[in-house]
C-alpha cells in the first residue's frame, strides 16, 4: 500500500490558500464621478482598510506613477484600476506606457471599463493588462465584482514590495 503525500501546493485540499493579508494601495484611473463614488462605497463595505487614490485621465494616472506635478509624496500602489475610456490619454496609452516602463510593469492593472468591445478586450490583453472586468450596470452587482477584486488582490495572490 501507497503512503499519500502531504499537499504542499499553493492550493490546499480546500481550494486556494490565503495569503497574509494586509491594506494594499489602490489608484483608481477614474473620470466619472458616480463610478468613482461607487468604488469608494465597494470598497469601505470590504470592510479592510486599502487606501485608494483616484486620478481622473491618463496624464494624471502616470504623473501619479511618475511623482510628478504635485505627486512626489504618493506611495506607489500596489494594484492599479485602469478604466479606458479616459480624457487626455485613454486607458490603452496608459496601460502600454506602465507595461513599458521596468519600474512600473510589476504593477498588476485590472481594467474595469463599461466596454465589452472584443477589439478592447484584445487590445488590453496584448498590452500585458492583468485581467478585464466589464462594470455590471447595478450597483448591487459593482458592489459584488469589487468585493470579489478587493479579496483576490488582497488576499489570495502575493503582490510584489511597493519598493522600487
């Protein structure tokens, strides 16, 4: 008879295991104030203390990364939330300039967009996004989607140090 080995994978008998958790910084790339507002509303019903910056365009999105124009105190964030239909620079322009730069590239952008075009689902993939959520029309099921966003990027996967 076979003795069983111990499961020593990422993944316990039980489904995937949880990481230490800790508050992680969010910067939401954001130009509608509803959306905006739902987002912060999603996340304090998380009930865990993330902190959130928003910037509403492109331009402001990388001088936010950059520390530039009145940035220069900003903490890196560890989890970006990049939508694309953004004013001065969309949020592809944005998404390649971060997935260009070697400081930047290890930060894992979730695109939340009300775009369901295929072309933009691509595009975004092609240009390194970490995963594509198209925003629910609801505010029950934002809230649902959020929360699912806020767990797994602060619970299950480890995120790399916020050092540069």
């Amino acid at each position: 008879m076979r003795e069983l080995k111990k499961d020593r994978s990422p993944n316990g008998p039980n489904g995937p295991r949880e990481v230490a958790s800790r508050p992680i910084e969010i910067l939401l790339v954001e130009d509608n104030p509803a959306d905006v507002r739902m987002t912060v509303e999603a996340l304090k019903d998380c009930r865990v203390s993330n902190k959130l910056s928003v910037v509403e365009d492109g331009e402001q999105a990388l001088s936010f990364l950059h520390k530039h124009d009145g940035y220069s105190q900003r903490t890196r964030p560890d989890l970006i939330l990049l939508d694309l239909n953004l004013p001065r620079k969309d949020g592809h322009e944005v998404l390649a300039e971060i997935k260009a730069d070697p400081d930047l590239r290890k930060i894992p952008v979730v695109v939340l967009t009300t775009s369901e075009n295929e072309r933009d689902v691509r595009r975004a993939y092609d240009l390194n996004a970490n995963c594509y959520i198209t925003k629910p029309g609801g505010l029950e099921q934002f809230v649902s989607v959020m929360k699912s966003i806020q767990y797994f990027w602060s619970k299950v996967v480890q995120l790399p140090s916020t050092a540069n």
